[in-house]
C-alpha cells in the first residue's frame, strides 16, 4: 500500500523547491514571505495542496470556501503545510454542452498542477457528478498521495408535504406538467423547494455513486461520503481528512497503490449494492484506463449477477441519501456484503477495507436492506451486446417498468436532439407506447461530450394517457438521478459509424434483457447496402481543446478518456532542475 517508513524532511518532494541552500530555492522561500509566512510556517513541512473545484455557478459546492478552510486547520494542526490550488469546477447544470466534455481537462489540470508546484500530498474536494473522477484520474496519472473530501448530499426538502428528491422529481414532475397535470404556477414554485441547501444531489445519482465509489477504493475517510453537506460531522470530516493528508505525504501513500485490481472490483460491487449511476461505468473504465488495471464492461454485468441491490434510495428506492446517513451510511451497508468485497484492500488511513468497515451497524433495516430482503436481488445494471452494439451498451433494470425488459416494438428514428426536440410531440409520427425511440448524435463524439440526454423525453399525448416508460435507445448516457427503460452509451457510437447510424424508423428493435442482447431485425445485406451508403460527418472542431477532444477520445466502453493519458507503464520525470 505505502512506504511504511516515514521519509525524512529532505526526502519531502517539497524539499527540492523550498530546501536547497541555492538561488532558485530563495526565490521560492522569499515568494512564501512575500504572501506572509515565515520560515517555521513551511520549512521542513509537507505542502498539502487542497484543489478546491469552488465556484459560483456550482452551487453543489457552495460550502468549499470553508470547506478548504477547514481543511487548512487539519493540515495545520497535523503539522503541514497547507496551500488552497482552485482548479476548474464542473458544473452539472451550467456547462454546456455537458460537463462531460470537460471531465478530462479537469483531469489534466488536476495532474499538471499536482506535478509542477511542490505538492507532497493533495486533498481533493469534490462532490457534483464529474469533479470526483476528474480528481482521481488526474490523481492517478501525477501519482502523487492524494485523499478526497466529498462535497456530501444537500439536505432533505419537501413540497406540499410530499419528500423531493433533486433531479428524480424534477423529471417526474416535469412528466406530469406534459401530462396536464401541474400547472405552470405549481411548475416554477417547485423551483423555490427542489434544491434546498449546499451540496450535490440527495439521491444515488452520479454524485452520490461517485464519492461512494471513491470511499470504497480506500480514497476517502471511512463514512466520508454518506455525511450531509450541511452537517457539523461534515466539517469535522474535512479537518481530520487534512490531519490524514499529512501523514500521506510522511509515508508517500500514493494512489496507484490504493487503486488496484481489488480496489475496482470493490468498486463494481458497491455500485451494483447502491442502485448507483449508469455513468459510473464510463468513469470507471477512464480511472483503470489511467491505473492501468484491465476492466471489461463483462466485469461489471458479471459482478451486478451477484450483487443484490441493499440501498432503498431513489430513483431505485424510495428513500434519500439524508436517510442512508442516518440509518448507517455507507459503511453499513458494506458491512451487510462482507464476503462480495477484497476486505484486505489499503486505504488512507492505513488500514484495511475491512478493518474500516468492521462493526458498522445499521439502524433501518427499510433504508438498507438485508441481504434477505433486498431492493432487487441482483441486476442493479446490465450491460447488453448484439447488432446494434458489438461494443456493448448498458441499461439499468432496476429503475425500468419490468414489462419492457424484453420488448420487440417498431423504431422512431431522431437525427440528433434538435430534430428530437422539434418532432417528439407531433401526433403525426404515430407513436405508440410500443415504438421503440432512438436517438442518433448524442455520443462522445456526435454531441459532443455524450451528453445525460438519454433518458429521452414521451411524447406529451402518450403522458396524458398515463404512459411513463418506453423503450429508449441512444449513444448518450442519462443522469444517475434518471430512470426508465433507457438503453444508453450504445458503443461504437452513430457519429464514427456505429451500427445506430443505420436504424431506420419503423426497423423492428428487440430487447431481452436477461438475454443481454439488443438487436435490429434486418439482413446482413441490408445492412451492408446501408453502411455503403452512410458517410461520415464532418469534424465539428478545427482548433483548442475541441480538437484536441475530438483527435483523442475514446468511445463509451473505454471510458471516453484520452488515449494519450492511459497508463502505458511509462512515469514522466519532474524537471531535472528540481
């Protein structure tokens, strides 16, 4: 796991900046002065570096500005050196296309800023959907000792005297406007009640999965990720994961020693417990692909076959993350699949997986389930192949309508979203609620970024009839907090070409979950005629970070990471004047 051995002073990476009795080192030491400290502040310190993902127009955030300060005191009190690095916050609701598209430049800014400044330990914050994977494959490429503080969940809220759930309830209710059932006055006051408080979404989205995920890989302080946003615990938690990010950088506790096979394995199996987030799976295929561990999206549909799903949360369950906090949090429902989990697995605080979860009670057997009693006994995600997806595709049963998990049912083709925008409710396309939807340009690179526009919208006529499911098909992925038969990340995508690129309306689709096959009833040689006459669009990017996107990203099933920044057993030296 670690270096058990406490390095010396001068062994600290910092020490090549700040310690050399040379012309460069005083420039460094006498720029510390410049912004007030003194010498003891600093000399023979480990620098902690705390990048903080803060922003105003990421109000699942809003609490890092003191969040950081109070990482500053753990650092402090530890005997560190703490220094505040902002880095680029990925705003789930603001960024457009998708905040997707900019998951990988967080990474590489994570990873430059932890290579070039003298850094010997790094907490990072974060907490809304991207910015905890963005961390950890930046963390991992530098591979310098790192710890997440998640953001932790918002707080509870209510409307009317009905319990909401961020993001789950804004798309049922929107479902219901369509429907005519809620009026626009109705509409914009929810606006006032469905975010209540800091912190990310209160439900098991891609938020809620992620920091868990990051937790369970021995990345986090034991129960991190189940505390509230607004908790006093929660300020506590980030003091202590300061005192804990000094003692990473004495031992030089590095991530690629935590981040290991057994690690994501973990990982795959705490998802599959949590009812968590489809996206989990492309972010976790981008964090081995920068490990250099080996995952196949077969991993992930073979773990799910075993795994029953414990955490009663939405938009699976009933319940919000404030209730799993409160009737044990992630640490308990871990402790309820003991013989699923690598228990020897490391974690920051230098001890085992096991060690870390032993004894945790639960405290409402409704909110986490026994194993006797589960939410779904297995088949939390699936992950299908056919003709329609020869690189895999994956939908998530347990928050899907049952009767449509095996469904043969006529295509209604869209372009892209604008023509899906534009035509869904024209009741001259016929749909009933046995067509299949299908949406073509929404991947990696059709979108760009793969967009959560998976989770495509029911014409308005079939939501007055009481529809609420349909099949759905796209290359794009949904959000965690989304639910529905809603077949996404369809790989290899229609804008390189994919087989989605040749479905036609009224082409019969047929799905079998438990088959685990999505396939288009048509002839290998209409098929063929149809690849013949298909020709591929034009790169949308000629220049900057678009081009750089479009030139080097993957496709779902790998991760939709750079190709350039996986692991190829290769480590970049830092400058050799350093």
């Amino acid at each position: 796991m670690a270096n058990q051995e406490r390095l010396r002073p001068d062994q600290l990476r910092s020490h090549r900046y700040l310690g050399p009795d040379d012309l460069r080192s005083f420039g460094h030491r006498s720029r510390q002065k410049q912004a007030g400290f003194s010498t003891e502040d600093f000399a023979g310190k480990p620098v902690i570096g705390i990048l903080n993902t803060w922003n105003d127009l990421i109000s699942c955030h809003a609490h890092f500005r003191q969040r950081a300060d109070e990482v500053k005191r753990g650092v402090w009190q530890a005997g560190g050196f703490p220094v505040e690095i902002p880095v680029m916050g990925l705003s789930e609701t603001f960024m457009k296309p998708t905040s997707m598209y900019y998951r990988n430049f967080l990474a590489m800014e994570a990873e430059e800023v932890l290579r070039t400044y003298p850094i010997d330990a790094a907490v990072l914050m974060s907490g809304c959907d991207k910015t905890t994977p963005a961390l950890l494959m930046g963390a991992l490429s530098a591979n310098v000792p790192s710890i997440v503080m998640p953001g932790g969940p918002m707080n509870r809220t209510s409307w009317h005297g009905e319990e909401l759930a961020s993001g789950t309830d804004v798309w049922r209710f929107w479902a219901e406007r369509g429907a005519g059932r809620l009026s626009c006055e109705a509409w914009c006051d929810l606006e006032d009640y469905i975010a209540a408080s800091p912190g990310h979404c209160m439900t098991m989205g891609t938020a809620s999965t992620m920091t868990a995920i990051a937790e369970v890989m021995g990345m986090t302080l034991a129960g991190a990720s189940s505390l509230p946003a607004t908790h006093s615990g929660h300020s506590r938690m980030a003091s202590e994961t300061g005192r804990v990010a000094v003692e990473l950088a004495w031992h030089n506790c590095v991530p690629s020693g935590l981040m290991q096979r057994a690690a994501f394995e973990n990982a795959i199996t705490t998802l599959m417990a949590l009812g968590g987030s489809t996206n989990a799976i492309v972010h976790l295929m981008a964090m081995a692909g920068r490990a250099g561990v080996s995952l196949t999206l077969e991993d992930f549909d073979r773990i799910s076959q075993r795994t029953p799903v414990l955490a009663n949360l939405r938009p699976t369950g009933k319940f919000v993350m404030a209730d799993f906090f409160d009737a044990g949090g992630l640490c308990g429902l871990l402790n309820r699949i003991p013989d699923l989990l690598h228990l020897n697995a490391p974690t920051v605080q230098f001890r085992t997986l096991g060690e870390a979860i032993a004894d945790a009670p639960v405290w409402n057997d409704d909110v986490i389930r026994l194993r006797e009693n589960p939410v779904c006994s297995t088949g939390s995600l699936a992950v299908l192949r056919g003709n329609m997806a020869p690189d895999g595709c994956v939908i998530k049963p347990a928050a899907a309508e049952s009767q449509l998990l095996q469904h043969r049912g006529p295509a209604v083709v869209f372009r892209n979203y604008p023509d899906l925008k534009a035509r869904i409710d024209d009741p001259a396309l016929g749909i009933t609620k046995d067509h299949v939807i299908v949406l073509q340009s929404a991947g990696p690179l059709g979108a760009p970024g793969i967009p959560e526009w998976g989770m495509l919208p029911i014409p308005k006529y079939l939501l007055q009839q009481g529809v609420r499911d349909m099949v759905r098909i796209s290359d794009a992925r949904m959000s965690g907090t989304s639910y529905g038969a809603c077949v996404l990340h369809v790989s290899p995508e229609s804008f390189v070409g994919g087989p989605l690129a040749l479905v036609e309306t009224g082409d019969i689709i047929s799905l079998d979950v438990a088959g685990r096959t999505l396939n288009l009833e048509i002839s290998e040689q209409e098929f063929a005629a149809r690849r013949a006459r298909w020709t591929a669009p034009e790169p949308m990017f000629t220049r900057g970070y678009g081009k750089l996107y479009f030139d080097q990203t993957t496709q779902a099933h790998e991760g939709c990471d750079f190709r350039f920044l996986h692991a190829d057993g290769s480590q970049d030296a830092p400058p050799s004047i350093y």
